[in-house]
C-alpha cells in the first residue's frame, strides 16, 4: 500500500499540470479562413476577390481592409451582412507512438454565422467618417464522442470570439491621394472544455477523473488601423493598410466535475489532490497580431480589373500563453506557461473584377495562406495549415438597395505531425481538413 500511494501522489501531481497545462488549449481555438486563427473574409464584395481589395476599398469593409479608401466616399454608405463557414472536412488519423496508426477522429461539423456592419458618412469633401463591426479572429474546434477521444485530455473543445468595433477618420488630401486612421476596441471572450487524467496505480492505465470547464468573461483590449490608398490614374492605384496589435487581459473562472474510476481510494486521493466542484478564478491574455497590406489594382480594359495583394501577419507575438490560478489555497490548480513559436506568416491574393453592366459584377479570386504553426505544436487544439482557396461572387448595386454574394472553397494540405516540443506533449497524426464559406451583404 506504500508504494501505490506513492504512485498516486506522483501522478496526481501530474494530473494537476494537466489541468493547467491544458487549459491553455483555449488560447489557440480557431479554425478555418485565415491562417492561424484569424478570419480575413469581412465583406462579402473583397470576399468575391479572394479579398484581395486592398488597392479599392471602395465599401463600407474597407473599414477593415484599408481605412485609406474612406477618403474617396462621396455619399453615405451603410451595409450588413454575414459569412457563414462550414466544416465539409476535418479528420485525423493517429500516428506512433500516440494515439497510434489506426486510430481515427473527426471534428464536429463546424457551422457558424459571423457578421459585418459598416456605415460611411461623408463630413464634406475633405473628412470622411465611418464605423465598422467585424469578427478578426475567432471560432471554434470541437471533437466527436469527446469522452473516446484520444485527445481529450488535450481538448475536447476550444473557443475563442472576438469582436471589433472600429471608428474610422478619412482624409482626402488630393483628388487622387487619401489616408485613413481609426481606433480599434476589440472584445473577446474564450472557453476550453477537455478532460482530466491521471495513471490508475491499480491498472496501470490512464483514468478520466474529471472534466474541466473554463470560460473568461468577455474583455476589451484596444490598438489601431491606420491605411493609405493612391489613384495614380485611371488604369492604375495602389494601397498600403496596416491594423496593429491588440492584447486582451482576460479574467474568468474554471470548474471542474469529478469522474468515478469506479475505484474508491484512487476517487478519495483524487478528491484530495483537486478542487472538484469550487469556481476557480483564472487570468490569463492573448497578444492579438499586428496585420499589414499591400495591394496593385491594375484595370485591364474598361470592364476588367485585376487586383493582387501581399499580407503579412505578425504571429510570432503568440510565442508562449500564460495562465494563471489566482485563487488561494485549496482553490486554484498550477499555473503554466505553454510554448506555441508561432511564426510570422504571409498570404497572397488575387481577385477579378468583371463588370457586365453598369450594376453587374462577377468577381474571383485566389489566395494562398500560409500557417504560422510549427510541426512541434500542430495539435487537437488548433491543427493548421496552409491553405489554397478559390472564390466565386456576385454583386448588384441597385437604385436603392444593392447586395453582394460570395463563395470560398478551402482546401488545407495535409498537415503531419511527427515531432515535439523538448519536454512538450507527444499527440501525433495527419490532419485533413476542407470547408466551404458563404457571404451575403446588403447594401445602401
């Protein structure tokens, strides 16, 4: 008996990293657009071009694509609209030592609505003003028949939404040149769900003995967009936007539910060692990244303009996360540092602008996105990838009342993971994964 309670006091132990450790699972939850975790797809016209719309900013998403468009609006614009990302694809199959070859899991299919909002007024000639609503970063994964799930101790489900409300200045300073500055409040909140394990001494297997729910609150961190856009002539501008970093300091609590071994004295030293049942409060922050945009707009005849675009996206502000138990003796668990050596990551776009009529468009575009994530930390928490995507749209500007539609297709390469971290966990396999997204704007 000397020897199995030593062992479950070493393991308990190490089922209390875990719970730490996985907690910052939540921190990397997102999914399928923009490499990462960030979502490029806002307005459903840029979306038609693959967003590559830098160079026109010519509606109220300029607001997020290039604040230097606003100069050149010459009557109130208002648009609403929604994209609407859908999971057709996102499995893994297991690789050795763990979870193993043979083993497979799919994600739960992912259906979600985002909005955008942007309104444009202009003050005279010279001084434009806007206001937008968008959803940069954010989504979520979340695995089938979580409780079988080899990954489960990792996550189950992971979350994070984060909202922005952007105030926007535009300045004409000449007929063909204009800048644009404007405050970004972005509110955010996250959410992990996964299990907690630890060795069974009896059995010498690992057993569930708990499930860990962790939700922040929402929280408010604050940066900048800044953007410039130039109509050089007729044929031919350019535009340069830039979108700075934002670090959200959360604050929020975790709670965790006891699960029976089914073995009296392996529950009572768990019940011992973790605080099952205790709200316990937690801080942890994202350093959101700094964003920036270059975009040649090139009209070959009058009814066809070709648009491409460079993006650069500063990832590697997410090297490590931190989270903190800040509760007191008896209500808290470890706090824990998790490296992440997330990369800066390019995408190049190229988008088609037809004009059949003068209310008319079809649009198209390519981008390929490039993913900030190491080998090391590919996981069930945020499995990435590059990514090629192609885009189909339509936009009608009626007398009144005008609309734009879009479609992307994404296909991820396969995604292989056969190395750690030192000390880092060991969860290896090949993600596939492919989604289909859908935009719809009106506009006025």
């Amino acid at each position: 008996m000397r020897r199995r309670g030593g062992i479950i006091g070493k393991t308990l132990a190490a089922a209390g990293k875990l719970s730490a450790l996985g907690a910052i699972g939540l921190l990397a939850a997102a999914p399928i657009h923009a490499a990462g975790f960030g979502i490029f797809e806002q307005g459903t016209k840029a979306m038609g071009m693959a967003g590559a719309f830098t160079a026109q900013a010519d509606d109220p998403s300029l607001l997020f694509h290039n604040a230097g468009g606003l100069a050149f609006i010459e009557e109130r614009q208002v648009s609403v609209g929604t994209t609407w990302f859908r999971s057709t694809k996102a499995e893994l199959e297991g690789a050795n030592p763990f979870p193993g070859e043979g083993y497979t899991a799919e994600q739960k299919d992912l259906s979600q609505l985002l909005p955008h909002i942007g309104w444009l007024q202009p003050v005279n000639d010279t001084f434009k003003l806007g206001i937008g609503v968008n959803a940069p970063f954010g989504l979520t994964t979340e695995w089938e028949d979580p409780d079988a799930f080899a990954g489960r101790f990792l996550s189950t489900k992971a979350a994070l939404r984060a909202v922005d409300i952007n105030p926007t200045l535009g300045w004409k300073v000449s007929p063909t040149f204009g800048i644009g500055i404007g405050a970004v409040a972005r509110v955010s909140d996250v959410e992990l769900r996964r299990n907690v394990g630890t060795l069974n001494p009896f059995t010498q297997r690992v057993a569930d003995v708990g499930r860990l729910v962790l939700e922040s609150d929402f929280s408010t961190g604050y940066g900048f967009n800044a953007g410039l856009l130039h109509k050089i002539n007729p044929s031919f501008s350019w535009g340069l936007s830039y979108r700075s970093k934002v670090k959200v300091e959360y604050e929020g609590e975790a709670e965790v539910t006891q699960i029976s071994t089914g073995n009296p004295q392996l529950d009572a030293a768990v019940r011992a060692q973790i605080p099952f049942g205790k709200k316990l409060p937690v801080e942890t922050e994202i350093e959101f990244p700094d964003m920036a945009s270059l975009g040649l707009a090139f009209s070959l005849t009058p009814t066809l303009l070709l648009e491409t675009d460079f993006n650069w996206t500063g990832w590697s502000s997410f090297d490590s996360v931190g989270i903190d138990f800040v509760g007191g003796a008896g209500n808290s668990l470890p706090d824990s540092n998790i490296p992440q050596q997330w990369e800066d990551a390019n995408n190049y776009r190229a988008g088609l602008r037809w004009s059949v009529s003068p209310a008319n468009q079809w649009r198209f575009g390519y981008v390929f996105d490039e993913s900030p994530q190491p080998e090391e930390t590919v996981s069930p928490l945020l499995p990435d990838a590059n990514r090629n995507g192609i885009t189909v749209g339509f936009g009608h500007d009626g007398p009144g009342l005008g609309y734009d539609v879009a479609v992307m297709y994404l296909d991820f390469e396969e995604r292989t993971r056969a190395k750690s971290l030192e000390d880092g966990e060991t969860f290896f396999g090949t993600y596939n994964t492919k989604a289909v997204l859908l935009g719809v704007t009106l506009n006025w």
